[in-house]
C-alpha cells in the first residue's frame, strides 16, 4: 500500500479545512427553506413519536418565531446605534443623554409592536379564543362608591343563598351547609331565629311574598315550608365605615376567615318543625321560590327534575322533566306564572304556566358549561350565568341570541338583578363581585382592601331596593353574610 507524504497529507487537511469552511459559509447564508430543510434531516435522525407532519409544521411555526426575534433583535440594534450617535452629537454641543433613558420608551414601543405581530400571527395560526381570558371588553373608567355596612356572622360552615325577606319586618336569611337557615336583623346584625329543621346542607331560602314564612331546599331530598315570628332589636350606632372605591382589592388568606367558633346563632330562638315538608324528590333538592301569589311554590333537584307544589295540601302538582343532567337552579316571574330552570346540561329552560290548559316549554342552549343560574327581571328580560364565564341577557319575545354578553375571568355562581336600576350583581368562583348593567357594561366591583369583602369562593347576591342601610347581600364559603351600600344614582351617572 502506497504510504501518503507528509505534504500530500498537509495539503488534503487544509483543502477539507477550506471545505468545511465554505460550507459553513454556505450554511449560514443559506435561505429559510434550506434551513428548514436541514432541521427537518436532523430530526428524522432522532428517536420521536410524533407524526412527520406534526413536526413538520412544529418546525415551521418554531422557524416563524425565530424570524420575528431575529427582525426584533436587529430593529434593537439600529435603535442602539441611532441613540449612540444621537450622544455623539449632543456630546459635542456640551449635553449628554442616557441611552438606557431614551432607549426604553422606543425599545418598549418597537417590542410591543413586533411582541404583538408575533402574537397575532400565532392566534391566527392556531385559531385561538381569547374570549376566555378577558375580564371585560366594556369597562368604565369612573371608581363607583361601594360601602361595606354589615358583617353576619353565625354559620358553621359555608353559606350557600342570601335572601331578603318582602314583608315588615324585613330580614336576612342565610342558607348554610351546616344543616341551618338562619334570620338576621340588617341593621345589628344579630340573628333573630335558627331553622333546624333539615338534616342536610340548607342550599336555598326564599320568603313569601305577603306572609312570615320561608321556604328551604336541602341535600335531604325535601323543601320545607315554616313560620317565623321576629321583633327586631334596638337599632345601635353603626360605626363609620370609611367609603371605599369599588375597584381596590388586596389578597387575603384562609386564616383572615371569621372564627366558626364564635357562633353568634347560639342564643337566638330555635325553630324545629315546618309547617309542611315537599318530598316528592329521589336527589338533592337545590333550589326553591315561590310562584306569584305564594299559593305554589317551585324546587329544582339533582334528579334533573323540577317539582310544582300546591303549598296548602303538599300535593305535586307537576313535574318538570327533559333536563339531561342535575339541575343548578330555578326561578320565579315576579309578575306572571313563568318558571326557569337552569342546568349542568348546559341549557336553561322556560316554563309557562300562565294557561292553565297548556304547559309550554322552551329550551335555550347559549352556554358551553354548567348554568349556575337564571333569573327574570322587571319586563321580558332573563339573565343567565355559566361556569364557561359568561353572563347573558336575553329577551323573552326573541331568545335566538342573547342582547348582551358579558365575559368574565371566573366562573360566576347565583346571579342576582336590582329591578329598579337593572343592575347585574355577579358573585365569583375567584371571590370577586362585580355589577354590570343589562347592556353589558361593567359598572364596579365590590371592594375587597382593608380586610373587607370576601376572602373565599362567593355563592350568592341579593338585592334589597327599598332598605336604607343595605341595599345589596353577598354570602359565600368564608361562612359570612356581608350588606353592602352601593351608591346606586352615582352608578348610573357613570353609565
């Protein structure tokens, strides 16, 4: 075998040297598709359970942001260079700039505007919603004046419905998880009486509409229907809660929640019979209301029916069928003999009892996710929230699609609308509260610094027009009631 020189062997090394120099060369200026390519025959080397066309196209939209970096970085530095020579010529006439000072305004502008090309490029790439993670396309830019009046503290447990009874004297009722309902005097805050009644979580309480009774749904499978008798107390001065602007909010921890130790409830009358039991129900009895007039009342169950009761005889006068899954709520017309019924399927249903001979309903599915909750206003209007967080406003003449929309950035529990001003009051999974108005504009948030609002998941809101200290209740799983004063007129001004 010839044996290579020593020169020969010199003058190969340095011809592959120059070869694999120009071929980096090459590489380097190769164009995008070549690069693609080269990335793609590294790849089919590598052990991978991806489909080639999977990550062809990963390799593609990678390619795509490397371009925007790279036109990113080279806009940053032409920005630089402009700045340096910008200080060079100030320099001489005696004055100096930072350039760190004058580059961050630009560098923040040029990257915000190539961030958010690159962002669109994507979204459109993978046709991404964002409906989900905005809190609010209608916003206001005015602060609305939001009081925290009264704490009602006395449960044991989650607070799962507020209500605010229609006839003098007018009381709170709270319904509890710890098997009690509970009425309160707004003004003190003291409790007057306890229902003991149920052997299960209390999820609902109404009161009659004329009348000193309430009615409950539990997780016994029943609704129960008792008598109150109440004197309120002395009213005692309210200290001065200093007025807070409906948009503060600071975070809290498990630890800042009322002590359920120091029960309130213990020495207020107790109530341990009803005056009549529905039981017609096979699961948890969610929700209760009365019809109008208070002669029928209405429950919702798990068993995905809805019942109608004569409340006089306890007699089921209908049952309410065609839900798909558990139902989440129900509602009375404060007017007219019209039931809706929301549900885990997604749907809310309308029923119409106003002919006696003819019982319609009408489904409506304009949710992706559970319907916490759907209530009538004032009118031909229902609204209607969903844990896919939105809230929707429809009108009863034509319910194709919603009037207004509004979108959330947290699942939105027991929805509740002043009458009088058409105001949404929207309780959060997150703990927030928030009031729109019925075109969809957001109108405040309940505050939640200085230590007040709710420092867990809140469940329920009422509200209560004609009283003079409180006009709105908020109760959730931190085991309190809170009355809020909500500077209605300067609400509307804001709009």
């Amino acid at each position: 075998m010839p044996i290579e020189s020593g020169s020969c062997a010199a003058a190969r090394q340095a011809k592959q040297k120059r070869k694999s120099h120009s071929l980096s060369i090459r590489r380097t200026n190769s164009s995008e598709q070549e690069r693609a390519g080269l990335q793609r025959d590294m790849l089919e080397g590598q052990d991978s359970k991806l489909p080639s066309s999977v990550r062809n196209t990963l390799l593609e939209l990678f390619g795509q942001i490397e371009r925007e970096f790279e036109n990113l970085y080279i806009e940053n530095l032409e920005l630089r260079r402009e700045i340096d020579t910008l200080n060079e010529r100030l320099a001489a006439e005696g004055q100096t700039i930072d350039g760190a000072e004058l580059s961050k305004g630009q560098l923040k502008t040029k990257a915000s505007h190539s961030t958010s090309q690159l962002s669109q490029k994507l979204k459109t790439t993978y046709k991404a919603s964002t409906s989900k993670i905005v809190s609010s396309f209608k916003t206001t830019t005015s602060r609305a004046i939001c009081q925290l009046v009264k704490e009602y503290v006395g449960h044991r447990d989650g607070i799962w419905d507020v209500s605010v009874a229609k006839t003098q004297p007018v009381v709170l009722g709270t319904a509890s998880a710890d098997h009690t309902a509970l009425l309160w005097s707004i003004e003190t805050g003291k409790c007057l009486v306890k229902y003991v009644g149920h052997v299960g979580s209390v999820n609902s309480i109404k009161f009659h509409p004329t009348e000193q009774v309430a009615l409950t749904a539990s997780g016994d499978q029943t609704a129960h229907i008792w008598r109150y008798i109440v004197q309120l107390p002395t009213p005692q001065p309210t200290a001065d809660c200093n007025q807070v602007s409906g948009e503060d909010e600071i975070e809290f921890s498990d630890k800042d929640e009322p002590d359920g130790d120091g029960d309130g409830s213990s020495d207020c009358p107790t109530i341990r019979v009803p005056l009549t039991s529905l039981k017609s129900h096979q699961g948890v009895v969610i929700a209760a209301d009365w019809l109008v007039g208070g002669k029928q009342a209405v429950t919702a169950s798990w068993d995905r029916t809805a019942n109608l009761y004569d409340v006089e005889t306890s007699e089921l006068v209908h049952s309410l069928t065609g839900h798909d899954q558990e139902l989440t709520h129900c509602c009375t017309h404060p007017t007219q003999r019209l039931v809706v019924t929301s549900s885990r399927d997604t749907t809310f249903r309308l029923w119409d009892f106003r002919d006696p001979s003819i019982h319609s309903v009408n489904v409506f599915q304009g949710h992706t996710d559970t319907v916490t909750s759907a209530v009538f206003t004032v009118g031909d209007n229902v609204v209607s929230g969903s844990d896919d967080r939105t809230v929707k406003v429809w009108d009863l003449k034509n319910m194709r699609s919603p009037i207004a929309t509004i979108r959330t950035d947290s699942a939105v529990n027991r929805i509740n609308v002043c009458v009088g001003q058409r105001i949404i009051a929207l309780p959060h999974d997150n703990r927030q509260v928030r009031l729109f108005d019925m075109s969809g504009v957001r109108l405040a948030r309940l505050p939640r610094s200085n230590r007040q609002g709710h420092r867990r998941m809140v469940c329920c809101s009422a509200w209560s027009e004609d009283h003079p200290i409180c006009n709105l209740f908020t109760c959730g799983f931190d085991r309190q009631a809170i009355g809020w004063n909500i500077n209605i007129p300067a609400l509307l001004q804001e709009k």
